[in-house]
C-alpha cells in the first residue's frame, strides 16, 4: 500500500515539474511582465502597454510567441478581442540567456465596464505546451459623456434667437442709413 502512495506522489511530482518547465527544460527561469497593473480609459480611447518577455536561464529558449488576450470580468461584458487590437499575436524567436523582448501592444477601448488583459506566451513548436502568462492588467473603461439633450434645448432656442435679433439689428441699421442719405 505505501508503495502505491510513493509511486502516486512520485508521478504527481513529475507531472509538476513537467509543467512547470513546459514552454521547454531550456527555459524554466521564463518571465512576463507589464509596464503597469491598471488602465483608465474611456470609450474609443486608445492605449498602449508593453509586456517584457526574460529569458532567466543559463541557455537560450525555444522560438517563442506572444498573444494578447481580452477577458470580460462581468456576465454583461461583450468582448470581441479582434476588436480591442488588430496586432494580437507577436512571434518573439529565440530569446538568449539572460535576453529579453519588449511586445508593445496598442489598444482601443471598444466596450465598457471592467475587463482583464494578459499576455500569454507559447512555444512555436510545442504549442499543446500550458502557456506562460503575464499578470492581468486591470482595465477599467467608462462611458463617453456627451451633452444631454436638456441641456441642448437652452441653446437650441438661444442661439437662434441671438441670431434672428442681430439680423433685425443690422436690417433696421441699413433702412436707417439709406433714408438718412
């Protein structure tokens, strides 16, 4: 019986020490970091951050490839990631011992409320490999405030008026100098 235990928690540490090395056994000192931890934009605004990929091992990785991912973070959130960057996915190559790549990544703001944004990274040529990812970048977008119609109609009725009562200003001025000449 404690054989069986040893042999299932021999197994379970292999599994872990699989996974955790599992963009490659070259690379297991792999990083991804942002520049920063949130964003506040409002509608249609557009951004950039930037993610840095470290190679922290002794030897060089395997060609690698970085992928922007967008996560809706209410029930209520429609997300279109196609619609947040056109340049997602951004293949870095092979990073040296001790290199690192800098993926700068533009986006615009295409849905309200709070979303998460991460960068994941992969190996090009064992892509079934779990994905080391970034921190998730908070993304708090607000409405676009605009002028409300009540505020409007003041000056729907104002500016017409001012304009009409410069028209019979300058019209009685005109009769004025004509019949004064």
């Amino acid at each position: 019986m404690s054989g069986r235990v040893l042999l299932a928690v021999a197994a379970a540490a292999v599994a872990l020490a699989a996974a955790t090395t599992a963009i490659g056994a070259a690379t297991p000192e792999l990083s991804v970091r942002n520049d920063r931890a949130r964003v506040d934009a409002t509608l249609g605004e557009r951004f950039t951050f930037t993610s840095t990929v470290t190679n922290g091992s002794a030897t060089a990785t395997v060609p690698l490839v970085a992928h922007l991912n967008i996560v809706g973070l209410d029930p209520s959130v429609y997300v279109d990631p196609e619609d947040w960057s056109s340049e997602r996915t951004v293949f870095i190559g092979s990073l040296a011992s001790g290199g690192s790549r800098v993926v700068h990544i533009e986006m615009q703001a295409v849905t309200h409320g709070s979303l998460a944004a991460y960068v994941a990274v992969l190996p090009e040529s064992r892509p079934a490999a779990p994905p080391l990812t970034s921190p998730a970048l908070q993304l708090e977008v607000a409405h676009r405030t605009t002028i409300a119609a009540g505020g409007m109609l003041p000056l729907a009725i104002v500016v017409p008026g001012v304009l009409g009562l410069a028209l019979l200003v300058t019209r009685v001025s005109r009769r004025r100098a004509v019949t004064a000449s």
